[in-house]
C-alpha cells in the first residue's frame, strides 16, 4: 500500500488524447526508455516516435520484459534485434540507455484505443548512435520528444 501527499493547482483536471501512430508499415526510432512504470522491476517502457513523413513525431509505448526466463521475452528479442542489438547466446548484454536513438521499421496496427506493433520488419537501416562499439550521440540524429 502507498501512503503519500500531493499537490494540484485548484482547476479540474481536463482529459488528453492522443494521436494514434497511423496504420501500417514506419520507421521509428527510440526516443525514450521508461524504467519502473509497473510494479514489475522487469518490465520496460519504449518510447517509439515516428520518423517517416506518415504520421511523423507520433509516438508508441512498446512493452517489454527484460526477465529472459519470461514466456514474453521472445518480444524482446524480436525488439533487439530489429535494433541491431544483441539478441540471441549465451550471456549477451542488454543496455537500455544504449537503445536512445536506435532506429527500426515496424508494422502498426490499431488496437481499440491504441496503436500496436504487430510485426518487426528487419531491414538495414542506418543508425544513427552504435551502442555495440560505443558511439556519440548527435542531437540533430535524434527526433527529440519537444513535450515534458
């Protein structure tokens, strides 16, 4: 159970919405990497935002477990290796921060209220930050989110 005080100005609280990423094929690129949302430690939020002009600066969480004895892991791995990360043997490396700025194609579809990944398509893509050998991110290679 959570015990806590908060703060809020005095007006109500007014509903958002949010674009759905449009169906169909994009290319995304990792933006942020939310740690901690659920109450599983394992568990990882990927901001993914559009960087093609079709539906360009919208955005997708992408769920993800970082536990490999999961029957889920298999996402992650699909993930990893759309972002030409480490993915399959024995003892690899999993960096969340090195996958800021990885670039990948996906095909979305429309769940409801919510834009999904439905499948990981694995093309060459040029990416912009190498995490595997180390590399600097460029602010002007990133599709930064502008919104706090």
């Amino acid at each position: 159970m959570v015990k806590t005080t908060c703060n809020a100005p005095e007006n109500e609280p007014e509903q958002k919405s949010f674009k759905k990423v449009p169906v169909g094929e994009h290319l995304f690129q990792v933006v942020d990497v939310i740690e901690n949302l659920d109450s599983d430690a394992d568990i990882v939020h990927v901001k993914c935002e559009v960087v093609d002009e079709n539906g360009q600066g919208t955005t997708l969480l992408n769920r993800l477990s970082l536990n490999d004895e999961w029957k889920g892991f298999f996402a992650t791995r699909l993930f990893l290796k759309a972002i030409s990360e480490p993915y399959k043997g024995q003892d690899f490396p999993i960096d969340t921060d090195a996958w800021i700025g990885r670039r990948f194609c996906a095909i979305v579809v429309h769940n409801g209220d919510y834009a999904n990944i439905k499948e990981f398509l694995f093309k060459e893509i040029k990416q912009p930050v190498t995490s595997v050998g180390g590399g600097e991110i460029k602010s002007d290679e990133i599709a930064w989110d502008d919104e706090k």
